[in-house]
C-alpha cells in the first residue's frame, strides 16, 4: 500500500493512564487516513513505556513510538514540543492531531509559532473535501460554528473536542517502537512540576454530566447531583450563578465563561438556561432539563423535559437509574 | 515589577447572535472585556497593591471601539495604555496576532506578562502562549493561583489540568494566561474612573510597528463558512406518574446512553 500522507497523533497520558480522549484522537486520524491513504503515528512521550501501545493500535495507529526519557513522567510543554521538534526533523508529518484539553492546546500554540503552521483549534466534525482536511469549529462556545481549512505550510494543526469523536476499537496490526531520547536542559527555565493533586472526572471527558443551577437552592443539595452522577458514571457540572454564588467549584462551571462540555447526556437540574450557558452545552447529543418553570429557556434545547421540583425528581431518578445499571 | 496585561474586547457572554454577511452580529448588545482578560487586570493591579513601584501597562489590539474597554481596565487601576489599531490588523489569526503583539512588546520593559485563558468569541486559546514563544519566554496556560517569592524574582503557579491542578515554579520574566478562580474581579471606582481620564493611550499603527516586516499576510487557514449550530430537533415534555421510570426506559431504549 502506498502511503501519501503522515497523521502523527500525541497521546495525552496522566499518572501511567491514557487520557480516553487520546484514543478519540486516534479514531478521528484513522477515519481520516482511510480517506487520504495516509498513515496514523501515535507519539507517546513518557518515563517508560508502560502504556498499551496494542490500545492504540486498535483505536486506529500504525505505527506507536514511545520515546521515553526521565523527565517525561509528566507532561510539561517544553519537553513534548523539544520532542516533537526532533521527530518532525526527522520525517515530516502532514497533520498533527492533539486533543484539545489544556494542555493539548497550549502545545498547539506553541507549534503553531514555531513552525509558522495553522491551528484549527477545538474542532468537533473533520472531514476530507477534495484531497484536503476541513474541520467545523465552535466559536462564542458554539453560539456559531466555522469552518477551517488549511492553506499554508505543515504539519497543519487540529486539535479536536473531548467526548465528539469516539468509536470502538477494532483488532488491527500495526508496529510499536520504542526509543530513548535526548532532550535541552530546562533547568534554570523551568522547575519540575512539584505536584499534582485532584484525578476526579473533569466535566469537559465525562461522558454523562449532570448539572445544577440555582433550582438546587443550595450547595448542600448538589450531593443529589453527586449520588446520580455516581450512578451514571458522570461527572458535576454547575451554572455561572451557582460558582459565583460559591456552591461549587469553578471548574464545574459550564457555559461561555467556563468549560463547554459535549457529553452523550447532559442533565440540566433547576438551569434556566441563560444565552451563555446554552452555548456552553447545546452540542451535548441528549439533553434532559428538569425545572420548574415551564417557560425557562432551558427547554428549547432538551429533547427531554420534565416540569417540576428538581429536589424531588432528582431522587426518583437516581433510584430507576440505579434500578436499570444493577439489574 | 512591570506588568503588561493583554485585553480584548468582546461582544458581551449574555448576547444572543445573528450572522450576517459571514459576520457574528447583535444589534444593541454591549461590548465588554473579555471576562479572562479582567482576571488578568485584576491580578495585576493586586500585585500593585502589595508591591507599589509596580507599573501595569494595558495592550490591546482591536477597533477604535476597543478605547471602552481600555478606559474600564484604566479604571480597575492600570497605569497607561499602548492600543494597536490599523485596518490592517483585522482578521489576524492568532499566530499574525500573536507576531504583533510580540513586535510592540520589544519596545516595553516587563517582568510578567498577564493575558486572559482564552477569549471568548475565538475561544483558540493561542494567543497567551504563541506571544510568550515568539517572546522566547516561559509560560504557564491556565492558571488560577499565582505565588512570587519575597524578591519577585520567582513564582509558584497554579494550573488548572482536566481533573485537578499542577504546580509549578518559575523565574521570571514569564506570561500566564488567567482563569476563573484566580480572583473576583473589582467593578471601578468613582476615583478610578476619574483617574482614568488622565492616564495615558499610546496609539500605534501597523507602520508604527514596521508591520511590513512581519509575516502576518501570509495565510496558514482559512476560517469561514460562519454559521449558527445546527437547530436542535424540537424535545418532549414527560407527562404523567412514571416520569423517572419513562426518562430512564428512554434514554435507555431510544437514545442507548444508559
């Protein structure tokens, strides 16, 4: 099989895990590879190789290339873009795909201006149009969609939204390799990483999000949300108010100031549904809104909607569903 | 300590949008600072407050527009402003931006540079960390705690990560880019507002900047096609004693989420 063109894919990995957002990653690049025979390279850069190079094979790589090095146990961005510099010298890619987290999109960043490459950043549909990749962007926190394509040099650049773009694996062959490499000194530059703390399910990579407003009255009745979000496997999400109020976290923010989210269900619990919170989450697949207000917003973008008092439902709720998972 | 802070102005988060022409509209709704960029000011003018020979100079690229959110952010306490304003800056991608602000920057002293995470029309998050590259500087993206040494001289960062928060030390001079949960933003004073008045905008062209020299009008992408989501299928309201089962058959049977 001749191959026309390299998607190098980096795989984001925490605490010896592999991000599930990664094997996203690697099903969009091999969807795409299919459609330009090309070639997906997986580069996992890290300590020691201790990750499933076979998982992401399945997920869509021909080839996985774990380049280790001490001060790869964590990721820290000039390390991975000292990294992907060097491999990039020694054989060219046509597309490098990241996903697009914090970190993913800081390093895109800086590629970007090191290699005077575009970004098409935080893209949730890719596709092939005349022998070119396109890719569908949310802007305003997907109050307007863009598309992008690619005109100058590459490796273009697409880093693509958590939870959009996963498929099964599949038994597959493909060849793994594994090198130790060189890397600068970043001693006066950068300090080591001192520590890391928190590995709860962040509401951007859950795959079910169950979301309270100020229906929830309190912060007290958020362990309604948390018992459901247990069952569901989920994670908590909260409106602008309830953050500025103090109720939660404000990483649990979901809306135009705090994180968009695109789970497969999003439960929206005593939300009214404010313009920037509906950008934040109206790409969700389904969405179910409780509220008490017939007339909030909120229920014109649920496919399921239930009138009454969130604290009451929620309960009732979180027993069938507890009732359907164990049975 | 100098301090640059990076702001945009933006079309206000509670502003419902029309696209006309390949363009994003909203008659009539306000223009605000993009809500990072404001933890970004804030920060800076905290900083003033222990540490007062700091200076905090605002850098925005935008409009004639943008003079609004340049004044505001006077008002919350910066010291002067350097506004980049030419036609020719408009529709920069964020590398091109990135580029001009660096090019502007080589003529501002500074120990810390302050941008916002991202801004939240573009929502690319490029800007903050392409500057520091083209700068040559380190940077830390995200972040929601910041620490300095006694001497200013080093800075213990807070980092928000998916699911949690690293930590990290560094020298400065550095950028950061701001997150929520920095700190609250204060609304300006009379006094500041007053103040403002009086505090200097230095205005800059793209020939001010020798712009020419700068490969902004080369084209990376493209980014057009700007359109509304497409319009969610119109949902059911439940009815009737079984709620709760009915929901969870549903998501179950229709949808197979559970």
């Amino acid at each position: 099989m001749s191959v026309d063109r390299v998607l190098a894919v980096v795989i984001e990995h925490d605490h010896g895990e592999t991000k599930p957002v990664s094997l996203e990653v690697l099903s969009a690049a091999r969807k795409l590879a299919d459609q330009i025979s090309g070639k997906v390279v997986a580069f996992c850069f890290c300590r020691e190789a201790n990750l499933s190079g076979d998982l992401f094979i399945r997920h869509g790589a021909d080839e996985v290339r774990f380049l280790t090095h001490p001060d790869l146990q964590h990721y820290i961005h000039e390390n991975y873009v000292s990294a992907l510099l060097r491999e990039l010298e020694k054989s060219a890619f046509d597309y490098l795909l990241l996903p697009a987290t914090n970190n993913g999109k800081e390093l895109s960043a800086v590629l970007s201006a090191r290699l005077g490459v575009g970004v098409a950043a935080d893209c949730i549909s890719i596709s092939v149009n005349d022998g070119d990749v396109e890719a569908v962007r949310p802007v305003s926190a997907g109050k307007a969609h863009s598309t992008v394509r690619f005109t100058g040099k590459k490796p273009h650049i697409l880093s693509l939204r958590p939870n959009v773009f996963r498929n099964p694996p599949i038994a597959r062959q493909g060849e793994i390799v594994e090198e130790a490499i060189q890397l600068p000194e970043f001693s006066q530059r950068v300090r080591e990483l001192v520590k890391q703390v928190g590995s709860q399910l962040d509401v951007t990579e859950a795959r079910i999000v169950v979301s309270g407003g100020l229906g929830m009255q309190g912060p007290e009745n958020f362990k309604l949300l948390e018992e459901l979000a247990e069952v569901l496997g989920g994670a908590v999400g909260a409106s602008r108010p309830v953050v500025d109020n103090g109720w939660r976290d404000y990483s649990n923010q979901v809306g135009q100031t705090g994180r968009t989210v695109s789970p497969d269900l999003y439960i929206a619990c005593g939300i009214s549904g404010a313009v920037q919170h509906l950008a934040g989450m109206s790409s969700s697949r389904c969405i179910v809104a409780i509220n008490s207000d017939p007339n909030a917003a909120i229920f014109s973008v649920a496919d399921y909607g239930i009138v009454g008092d969130a604290l009451k439902i929620i309960p009732a709720l979180t027993r069938e569903f507890k009732k359907v998972l164990t049975s | 300590m100098k301090i640059i802070v990076c702001v945009k102005q933006v079309l206000d988060t509670a502003a419902q949008i029309q696209i006309e022409n390949g363009k994003v509209v909203s008659p009539g709704s306000s223009r605000i600072i993009n809500p990072y960029d404001e933890f970004a000011i804030e920060e800076a003018v905290r900083i003033k407050e222990k540490k007062s020979d700091t200076e905090i100079t605002l850098l925005s690229l935008g409009p004639e527009g943008f003079k609004d959110s340049i004044k505001k952010a006077l008002a919350m306490g910066a010291d002067k402003a350097v506004h980049l304003m030419d036609a020719e800056f408009e529709g920069l991608d964020s590398y091109a931006l990135a580029r001009v602000l660096a090019r502007s920057i080589e003529k501002i002293p500074y120990d810390l540079i302050l941008c916002g995470r991202q801004a939240v029309d573009g929502d690319r998050a490029q800007t903050g960390p392409a500057l520091a590259t083209f700068l040559n500087i380190p940077f830390v993206t995200v972040v929601t705690g910041i620490e300095f040494s006694d001497d200013f001289k080093n800075a213990k960062i807070t980092r928000q990560v998916e699911g949690g928060s690293e930590v990290r030390e560094l020298p400065l001079p550095l950028l950061l880019t701001c997150q929520k949960g920095l700190n609250e933003p204060r609304l300006p004073s009379l006094k500041g507002i007053m103040a403002a008045k009086k505090k200097e905008v230095l205005t800059l062209s793209a020939s001010d900047l020798d712009a020419e020299t700068l490969d902004i009008d080369d084209k990376r992408m493209i980014e057009e096609n700007l359109c509304l989501p497409p319009e969610r299928k119109k949902g059911i309201i439940l009815q009737g004693s079984e709620i709760s089962g009915e929901l969870v058959r549903l998501l179950r049977e229709e949808e197979k989420i559970i």
